[in-house]
C-alpha cells in the first residue's frame, strides 16, 4: 500500500515555532582535555538551536557545576542584604548565559534549583521568606536584563519559576524538587509571580515546570484562579518523557483544555522537557534508544507533530547537556551524534518561517512543511516504537503550489541528513523503520 504526503503550499498555517529548543547549551571542552573552551560549536550554530533552558546546568562541570544557575548559587546567604550587589555571586552564571548568546541561542531562564537524588536534602525546601525569594529573582533579572550590578542587557523574555514541584507527592519520604506542601507551593508561586510580574510586565513568568500529576495541575490551578482572582501565568510549562507521540499529543490537548477552562486563553503552553522513555524500569534499554537512529525517529517525529498537530508553543529537549538524555552529542568528543541532524534538519522549517498545511495518512508517519523567501521544505519521520517492524513505507508526494526539484536528505543508519536523490511532486519515496528526512527545495 502507497501512504500519502500532502503539502499544499498555497496554505500557510501560520509561523514554524521553535521546537528544536533544548535545556542547556553547548558544552564545551576544558583545560582537562587540553583543548581551547570554543572547540565544536560550529555544529550547535548550524542546527541554529532558538533557546536553551538553564535546568539542571549545576550538575555540568563544563556550565561551572554547583556556581551556576540556582538562586542559591547566585544568592548563597539567604539572610544578606537582598539589595546589595556584594550578597549576590554571578561570575560563573556570567559566563555560562553569555556563551548561550554568543553561539546565537536565547536563553530561557529556569529560577529555582535543580533535582535532588540524594539522602540529604539541601535546596529544595521552601525559601523561609516568600517574598524575599522574590525579590532576590527580581535582582537576578536586574542583573541580567537591566545592567545592574555590573550585568547585562541580554535578550532574556522566559523566566520560570521552579521545576516539577509536583514530582513526588508531598508525605513522600523520597522528596526530590520541593519538600513542602502542595498548598505551600501554590502560596509560593503566587507571591512569587505577583512580584515579579509587577516589577517586569514586559516579561513572560510562569512555570512551574510540572512533571505532572493530574491532581496537583487541577489543585494548581483552582488555587490561583481562587475567589475570580488570576494570577500571573504567561506561559505554562510541563513534561513528558515517553516513547509514544500519542502520549504526548494527549497530554498537549489536556494541558491546552485546563488552561482555557481556567481563562488562561492566551498562556503559551510549553513543553521544556521531554525525551524517549519506554520505561524507567529498563533505564539501559531507553538510554541505548536515545543514542541511536531510533532516538533520533523519535525526536524528529515529536519535532513535527507539536509543529502541525498540536498547540504546543516551544518544545524543549532534555537534555544538551552532557549526560545520559543527550541524544545530539557524544558525552566525550561532542561530536554529533544521529539525534543532532533533527534539530538541524528543523532549522530549515524555521528559518523558512511560514508553516503550510501538510497531512500524511496512516499512522508512525509525521510531517511538518514550511515556505520562506529562499525557498520550501518538508520534514518528515517514521517513527515506530516496535522494534520487529521492519516494513518499509512507500510514499506518494503531492505538493500543491509547487513544481520544483526537491532534495531529499535523509537520516538513517547509514547516513546524516545526506542528499541521496534529487524527487519532484508526484514521484515517489521510500522509508525504512525509524528514519527521517528533509525534502528541501533546490
């Protein structure tokens, strides 16, 4: 049976939105490896990744580990002056965030604390002084935006409060990103919100970064749409770590319904980390996936159906940093790895800036299409989570609005987004298992 791809490139749909984001930036070498700190990011510049989430940056040596990032680091004694420049110590978070803009990505700035697996606890209870812990975020924004303390004037428009306060339930004994109450959390980030808001209006606040657990969303948001009140959310970001695009279509759809039920019409829906698990119970098994062509299906899959299928605002990818999640590049020698030619081949839709409606039928397909002033392309993925499925897929291409000459760049196995074959609206193409492709106007 012949599968259809369908572009009608007469019909925009409206912007490409950046769903090749990542949390954190490019890593890079250090003196231990004797090589100079700018080496390989040639290839984060390529893939022209939009923005990179500061979450969980304090565990990456190459980022300054422990100095970076987390209000605590930045704001180590919680009873010093929260108006004097000398409480606060930005030097290594300095670097970190100017290297981000400096390789052409924005930064989308997680404040709070990363994860804790340890026995011992040290940053994720509640701040003793709601409003305080405000105010300091207040400065660290100053810092950042407005120059004070000797900072910068970045480009810096996301600022989130916390990460996945919902985790785990709060008489959990096992506690690792908030150790207080649900009720605490929710007084929390409204004081917190509030503030901030107030003292930036021309900002984006929100959060609070849900791993979701459906009861705590609904108690989140009852609470602070309490007594016809609306606290400030101007985007709302959670998680999904899956290997099912059903799954994470579903989860797009729920999270888009609460918010319009709730009057939050026009808060972004932001999905800030996500990657393929089949199952936490065979953590090996997944890892392998995430480093190989299958990961690499998978994040181009996600990549096109948040972009044509769902109301997803910003997809954000876990992880870019060093790590076990990092599909895009090798732990040891940075090199690009299969998972990076997604974001690189998502690049092209971006730069071309209009969306086209685009439909394929049947299911594991996924396309995304888009049309600009140097030309046209299309993504598309097939992606299957059954590893026995080794039926290749025949496509017919039918795009409307358009005769030129396509290249088809692929991605599988044996090659890295490479031409293979020159196709033309009408011809046919075919696809193995777990492998994906640009169709790139010449």
């Amino acid at each position: 049976m012949i599968r259809s791809l369908s572009v009608n490139f007469h019909e925009t749909t409206g912007a490409v939105k950046p769903m090749h984001a990542t949390n954190n930036g490019p890593a890079v070498r250090t003196a231990a490896f004797g090589k100079k700190p700018a080496e390989k990011t040639d290839f984060w510049q390529v893939a022209g990744i939009p923005y990179a989430r500061t979450h969980d940056s304090s565990f990456c040596a190459n980022y300054g580990g422990e100095h970076t990032v987390d209000v605590h680091a930045i704001f180590p004694d919680f009873d010093a002056d929260v108006n004097d420049p000398a409480s606060y110590d930005f030097t290594i978070t300095d670097e970190y965030v100017g290297r981000i803009f400096n390789y052409g990505t924005k930064v989308f700035y997680r404040l709070g604390t990363k994860i804790e697996h340890e026995v011992k606890k040290y940053n994720i209870h509640p701040p003793k002084d709601f409003k305080k812990w405000a105010e300091i975020c207040e400065h660290i924004i100053m810092h950042y935006t407005e120059g004070w303390a000797d900072g910068f004037c970045h480009d810096i428009e996301y600022w989130e409060i916390w990460n996945e306060p919902d985790l785990d339930a709060e008489d959990s004994p096992k506690q690792r990103t908030w150790t207080g109450t649900d009720q605490q959390f929710f007084e929390f980030y409204e004081i917190a919100a509030t503030h901030l808001k107030a003292r930036f209006p021309h900002l984006k606040i929100g959060g609070p970064a849900v791993a979701f657990r459906k009861p705590w969303v609904e108690a989140f948001f009852a609470y602070i749409t309490r007594d016809g009140k609306r606290v400030p959310l101007d985007f709302f970001s959670w998680h999904i770590y899956t290997s099912s695009t059903e799954n994470m279509f579903e989860r797009s759809v729920y999270i888009r319904n609460i918010l319009n039920e709730y009057g939050y019409t026009n808060t972004e829906s932001i999905l800030n980390e996500w990657n393929y698990i089949q199952s936490w119970d065979n953590f090996n098994y997944s890892v392998r996936q995430i480093l190989s062509i299958k990961g690499a299906a998978f994040t181009s899959a996600c990549m096109c159906m948040c972009q044509n299928d769902t109301s997803v605002d910003l997809l954000m990818y876990y992880d870019a940093r060093p790590s076990a999640y990092n599909g895009l590049f090798d732990f040891y020698t940075l090199e690009p790895l299969k998972g990076y030619y997604p974001f690189k081949m998502f690049n092209e839709l971006y730069r071309l800036g209009d969306a086209c409606k685009c439909t394929v039928d049947g299911k594991d397909l996924y396309a995304a299409a888009a049309k600009g002033e140097c030309g046209k392309a299309v993504m598309l993925s097939y992606y299957t989570d059954d590893d026995s499925c080794k039926e290749p897929i025949d496509i017919r291409l039918d795009f409307i609005g358009s005769d030129e000459a396509y290249e088809m760049l692929l991605l599988d196995k044996e090659h890295d987004a490479e031409l293979v074959k020159t196709v033309t609206s009408g011809e046919q193409i075919t696809l193995l298992p777990n492998t994906a492709c640009l169709l790139k106007s010449v």
